[in-house]
C-alpha cells in the first residue's frame, strides 16, 4: 500500500471521512486514492479559503475533524485566515498539505516555501512525515491532536514521495481520554461565591452554549441572581424553542463595561474573560471593573457542562421549565412593506425552519435577528468566532455537508460575502441545503463606524472610497448564477419572505440578494 | 501629525505613490490619512490576494514599489500565496499591515494572531513599529529594502495607536547605491570558458529579460554558438518586434534534460540554475548533466545587464541589427472556424496591440501564444513566477494601474481565474484597461497530467471529480457581469478575433469567455 492509501485509510480509521480539497501536482497521489478508500467523502473547492472554512463548519456541527487537503505553502497560505477562524471556535480540525518530495526541496524550485513556517501560525500540532511507514500512524496522531480537548488545527504535512512509496501501513485510531471534569473543590468555592454578598456574574462559552450547558447556567442564574452572559460570538450556540436567552457580551469594550458594572465576581465557563475586540483612543481594551474577581471555573479543555450541572446541584438550584425561559414564545408575523435590516429580521424570524443552522456573517446588517428568532423553532447559531469576514460562505457549505436534511440560513453581509464567494460553487456541485441571503449596503458599514471610533477626523473623498461598495454595485444574483447556484433578488419584505419560503421548500441551495431600501 | 500621515507622506517621499488596500478597522487613521494624502492613489480590492498581486503587477512593469494596506494577521494571510509569487519574480512590495494597537495584544482578542510570524514566511525584511517617532522613518526603510537588489518583500507592521498617536515625522527617502558592477575578471573568465572548447549553454533571467540583456545575450550566443536559454517563469519579458527570441528552460525535468544534453558549461545571468518545477518518480529533480559545470556570471542582486554587455564585449561580439534576429517578422493571419487552443493564440497573435502587457496565467491552454506573438508588436509577457496559481487577474490589475494607456491582455485559465475573481470588480471600478481572456476546458487540465506522471494509477470516478471543473459549468460571462466588467463569450475563432478587437478598441476592462469547441 502507498503511503497516500494508508493515509487515508488511517484517517477514516480514526473517523476521519469528509475532505475538503483543493489539491496540486504534490497531492495527486492523495487524489487517486480517493477511488480506493470510497468511505472518505471528498468536496471539491476552487479556492482554499473555501476548503479551510467548511471544515470549521463541519468540525463545529459533528464535533469531529474534516481534513482539508491543500497544496505547498501557498495553499494553505490561502486557508489562513479560516483556519484562524477555526482556531478561535476551537474546531477539531486537520490539514493535509502536500509538500515537495523529500528529496527536492534541496533544490527550492519556485513553489517551496516556508511551509513549517505558515502552519506554525496557526497549527497547534504539527508534523512532517519524511517516511512512508509512518504516514498512517501520523494521521492517527493528527485526529487525536486536533480532537484535544478543546478542538484545535493539526497539520500534516505531506512529502509528495511520502505518498507514491510502498510501505504505507493503516494505523488505529487514538485511544480518547475522558473529557477531564472540574475538582469538586472549585466547584464548591464557586458555589459559595456565588451564595455570597455581592453581585456576581456568569460567562458562559464554547461547550456550555448547547442545551446542557445553557440550562445549567439558567438555573445557576436563577437560584442566586447571577447576571448570565456570553461570548460574543460562539462557535455553535442553540436557540429557539424554550431555551434560555442569554445576553451576549458586548462586541466595543464601553459597553461591556456598563454590562458587568458593579460586579464583584465574574465566574468563567468555556468563556474567556471579556476583552474588546479592538482598542479606540481612550476606551477601555479591559472591560472589567476594578475590583471584579475573574474566576475560572472550566476552562475549554474540561467537562464545562458537567461543571455547570454540578455549580447548579451544589447551589441546589431547580430544574427550570421550557415556560420559564426568557425565550419569547411563538415567531413573529410575517413582515410586508420596506425590506430594511429589521424587516429582513422579522422574514427570518417568521420562516425559519425548525433544526435550521444559521451561519451568522452580516455584520451591521444582522443585529436585529437574534430577536426575532429567539422564540421560534429550536436552531444552531454559528458566528464568526475569530473575527476574521470571509468564513460565512464556506462555513454555511462545510456545515450543510455535515447535516443532510438540515436547512442552512447563511446571512452574509456583502463585503464579506465577496472573499470566499467561490463558495457558491461547492454548495452548487454538491446539491447542498444552503440559503444565502446576501444584505446588500454596497458598503463595509461597520468601518464607517469603526471610523468615526478610532478618532479619524471628518472623513472626505478618499477615505469614503476605500468602505464603499457600490461603484460599481455587486450583483449576487449574476454571481450565484455563474456559479450555479439558483438565486433572485428581493427588494421588499413581502417578496424576501417569499424567497426564502420558496428556497425552504425545495432541495438543494438558493441565494437571495436583499437589497435594503 | 499623526502616524498615519506621516506613514503615508514617508512613502510618498520615498517615491511609492499607490496602494492596493483592503483596510480593517486598525488601519482607519491610514484610511482617513488619504483625504490629507492626495498624492497617494489608494485602490480598493474585495480580498487581500487581490491587493497583493496587483502590487506585484504594479512592482513589475514599474520597478518601484506599491504598498499594500491589509488587515492584521488573517488579511497578511489571505495575501501570501501572491506574495509568494512577487517573492519569486522578484518584485519590490512594500506590506503595510494594521497591528491592534500596543497595549491591546497582552489581551489576546479574537483577531489577534501570528502576524510576526505569517510575516516571517514571505518577507526579506519586516519591522513593527510600537513608536510613533519612528514610524515615517521605517517607511522610509520598508521602501529601501524593499528595493533591494534585488527586489523583495518588505514588511511593516504598525500598531493602531501609532497610527492615531500625535507624533509622526516624515522620512526623507533613503539614498540608494548604484547598482553593484560583476567584477571584471569574473566576465573575463566567463568569456574564455565561451570561447574555449566544450559546449556552452547560458541561462538568463531576471533583468536580463529586458531588451538590453536579450540583445546581448544574442550577441554572446551570436559569436560563440552558446545555447541561450532562459528562465521559464521570467516576472518581465521584452518580446516581439525584432527582439530575440530565447528558448525557455523546460518546465518537465527529463525535457530540460535533453535541452542540456552536451553541454559541458552553464553560465548564469540572473537566472537560477534549472531544476524541475516538481519532482516525479524516477524523474531527474537536477536536470543539469553530470559534468556540466555551472558558473554564475551575475546574480539577481548585481548589474546583470551591464555584465552581459560586458561579456559580449569581451567576446568581440558584433551588434546584432534587428534582422538577424531569430523572432519571426510579422503576425499570424486571423484565423477562422472552431475555436481551439491553436486558433485563440493566433487570434491573440493577429490582434496584440504594440505596446501590450500580457499576464500569462492560462497553464495548458495558452502554450502556442508565445509562438503566435513572438513576431509581432513589441510587448511585455509577465509569468507565473512562482508558481501559485491565482495571480493572473491581479497582476493584470496593477499592471494596468503602473500603465495607463498600454492594453494588458490577461490570459486566464478557468479554473486559476477563481482563486482571485474579484479582481474584476476592481478593473472596473478603476475603469482599467484591462482584457481578461478565460480560457475554458472546465477542468484542472494540468493536474490530469500530473496524476499520470507521479504514477497515480488508472484514476476512477472519484479521483476525476477532483480535477473536473463542469459540474456545475462556471458562468464566467455572468460572473464578469455581476462585478460590472463587461463580458462576452466566444465559441468560434472569428468571434474571439471580433472581441478582442472590440476590447482593444475601447477603453476599461472587459472579459472574454473562450470555450474550446
């Protein structure tokens, strides 16, 4: 057996079966294999950004790696930034990077670079297999690596000889740890932290947004009067149907520092302590009071749910009742008139299919659909975790190959939209359940804001040109359709909603351009 | 001042003039800095890739550097595979990439990453900049290095609140050092290998690719029946009208054997030594022969022009006039009937305007085009210099924003023309003159070869997939449309003749989809 065979043998050993490809001349051998080793699913991308990106979506929707299969330095230059996204949603996550035989890259012909150099950046495992015998074994140690806990990006690197060599051997998966649970004792502390005199809050994150963790951190809040929050922005967070809202910290420092005034304990739950995400002349970067205590109860690396359920046993708080969740009950009704960022949100909150993943990237445009589905049929909320706009497109296609049968809402912004709009593309070949709703403001709207914040005086001609879309203005319809993907656009909430009910009803992916008026 | 303005002013001193920017929110100040900055010309592009191929283009026909304007680490990555490409052909390119600011980084926000690090991977020279005082000054360094000699990639990395902080002071432009002379002696001994016995071959590239370094080294292969040969991948490339034509390194090791076959010297003029582009199993990675010694008259960094001169002066060599040049006198005839690879380059080769840039990314499709052209109008041919497919279309961009009134003809293979379509939007809001040929097979052509040369076994249905680009067909016209570039699709020869006609007869961009019958 080549080394590529038993490559790939060994990462669907290890449970490993869904690759998102985007390969070159040194992963060709990768490719044949593919014909012998039919468990391992293979999707096609034309761009590596897309690559990285849905396998952020799928890791984050299965909880298991995809591997992506990327070619030389330049490639996985290209799958960077998601993967820095990936990094920051923890994702489960394993590269597979083609790299010269062993024998040329003395030669440093045109495409080497400094491959070790760019995974380093954002890899938390990483290793170069010089030899066929242990291709497969490192492959099992890649999915072990990139299961942690918490997730994380492991990347193999693959000599191109590595694979065409005999002697490939298929290694066993990885025995698994149990997830390691929070000593009694800290529980306990926290406990009595939280029993005690004043007021204290409760950031939950990562593990604990799912239905566990976030009833368990209802009751906590409950019991003893904790203000609950959340990381701004979860890599997968459940909603709808009864569950617990739960207020998100706020994305500009000032703000999150009037959310947890008067605090003086601050307990952390898979959540990292709040930090703005930029830093403005004379705003706080550190958004905690002086004086709050920040206690770390779980880190993302230990049994975060298991933590919460206990902190809720020894604070004896009750079980809480789908009825008595903030949740608002029932949807709201379906909008008619001015399609506006608000209307928008009343369509989605009035269709939305029950089970549905949302794949939140839309920015300004965006803010007001928490509200509206907040009520409504129980969903997945995945958001852009890292920071870094380009990764709702491929994380709406990696997530619908993750999930048949589900539908994917993915609200794109439309200077987000246009980094990985190649996207389309997969989303089309593979018949996926996507919906894309592009918001179209014809501007980067938030660096209008961000503008303004920074203490950049009134702006004049040159410096509007570089946030401004619409000359000349993107046709996402055009776009979807070169790349085939069926796709029409709304200019009012009546026809909007009317778009996105056709697009729920039927197979396969659609995208709507909504074009605010 | 600020930081950001005298950022900007210390490049503008030092004589780089344009920005290929997609801003985030730390590089606001430098945004807002344009309105005080008019000598900058800032161009936008939706994706950092985009931004950093259009300065390498810029870079290559203007021999100063653009700057880029990215987004911290993600936006550096989403840019390095075109950095990668300028790295290898050489291209002065000054990176100016938005840090968050000093006292935010101990926080670790979400978009904080390697940005050291990414830089590292690609750049001869970075620096980050926490003072304000210093920062016009390492502009005015970035600038210098960036100029090398040779060219190369230069870093700079500036923290948010170096950008706001009052400060700045603009740097003077460094002062540069003619270039360095290739010792006399060294052409001395050169040119008695060349007269002396045995076969020589010379190789050149690099600056030898202009007109001065093509004439001369005609004349050295004139007097001395050396094989001239050059680069395969040259970053510019003086052709056509009476210019001689050279023979290219071959692309596939065993060829390039054979082109070397008998040669019992190998001089180098700005070229590296040929090595296979990739290795393949029992496939020569070092196709120089046993025996063939390699001598080095110039390297990239010295005078190679003045030194071939040199060397053909030391041979005694005549001028050559431009009839005893090999190049072919005049153009092909127009051609008629079906569209195939064959009749697009004559097409190309009847039409190509005097004066023309041609940006060669059209893999297996564009291999006649050289032949079809070689006697035509003078022009410039830029190549892929490094190899990483996706710089065609943004390279196209900034060479046309370094050449108004010259015609770039950007020859396009379909599935490299998706890594980076956006670069279309910017054409045509910069109303560049800019033909964008996509040359449809609907495939990775080039990967079908290289599947049977690593000795990939009879591929089946899953292994072709991966290289298949039809399923669903791209829509190039369409898209080209939906990024307001206008756009025509040719299925005979007569038609792609008609459209580049029409193209190279009006002004702004346009886009033909070629699909071979």
């Amino acid at each position: 057996m080549n080394g590529a065979e038993a490559l790939l043998r060994s990462l669907v050993a290890s449970g490993v079966t869904t690759c998102f490809a985007n390969p070159g001349t040194s992963e060709m051998q990768f490719v044949a294999a593919l014909d012998r080793v039919p468990e391992m699913r293979s999707v096609l991308a034309l761009f590596e950004g897309v690559a990285t990106g849905a396998a952020d979506g799928y890791g984050r929707i299965t909880g298991r790696p995809a591997t992506t299969l990327l070619h030389l330095g330049p490639g996985l230059g290209n799958g960077l930034a998601n993967l820095h996204n990936a990094r920051r949603a923890r994702t489960p996550l394993v590269n597979v990077v083609g790299d010269h035989a062993t024998y040329h890259q003395r030669f440093d012909s045109p495409l080497q670079s400094d491959l070790w150099g760019i995974a380093h950046t954002v890899s938390a495992w990483q290793r170069s297999t010089p030899r066929v015998e242990d291709v497969g074994a490192d492959a099992a140690d890649a999915v072990a690596a990139s299961l942690g806990p918490p997730g994380r990006i492991a990347t193999l690197i693959v000599p191109a000889d590595v694979t065409w060599n005999e002697g490939g051997e298929v290694a066993a998966p990885r025995q698994r740890a149990p997830l390691p649970l929070v000593p009694p004792t800290l529980v306990e502390h926290t406990a009595a932290l939280l029993r005690g005199r004043g007021a204290a809050g409760l950031v939950i994150g990562g593990p604990a947004m799912g239905e566990r963790g976030l009833l368990a951190a209802a009751r906590v809040a409950a019991a003893t009067g904790t203000k609950l929050l959340c990381e701004t922005f979860p890599a997968v967070h459940a909603r709808g149907a009864g569950l617990p809202e739960v207020e998100k910290i706020a994305y500009y420092g000032e703000m999150c520092t009037l959310q947890l005034a008067g605090l003086s304990h601050l307990v952390l739950a898979g959540a990292r302590a709040p930090v703005s995400f930029f830093a403005y002349p004379d705003k706080p970067s550190d958004p905690v009071p002086p004086g709050c205590a920040v206690v770390e109860l779980a880190g993302a690396g230990l049994d975060v749910v298991a933590a919460l359920e206990a902190l809720a046993d020894a604070l004896g708080a009750p079980a809480i009742a789908g009825r008595r969740h903030r949740g608002r009950a029932g949807r709201p009704e379906r909008p008619s008139g001015r399609l506006t960022p608000e209307s928008m949100a009343l369509a989605v909150g009035h269709l939305l299919p029950e089970g549905a993943i949302v794949v939140d990237e839309s920015i300004t445009s965006g803010l007001s659909v928490p509200g509206t589905t907040a009520g409504g049929p129980r969903h997945e909320w995945l958001a852009l975790a890292g920071g870094s706009i380009g990764q709702g497109l491929p994380v709406a296609t990696g997530a619908a190959v993750a999930a048949p049968g589900r539908r994917v809402l993915s609200l794109e912004a439309d200077g987000s939209a246009m980094y990985t709009i190649q996207s389309l593309w997969t989303q089309a070949r593979e018949g996926l359940d996507v919906t894309t709703v592009v918001l179209v403001n014809r501007s980067y709207a938030i660096l209008q804001l961000e503008l303004a914040r920074v203490g950049a005086s009134g702006t004049g001609e040159g410096a509007s040109a570089m946030l401004d879309l619409g000359h000349p203005p993107l046709d996402f319809v055009e776009i979807a359709r070169g790349m085939g993907v069926p796709s029409d656009r709304a200019t009012s909430a009546d026809e909007l909603a009317d778009l996105l009910e056709k697009s729920f009803s039927e197979d396969g992916p659609a995208l709507i351009e909504a074009v605010f008026g």
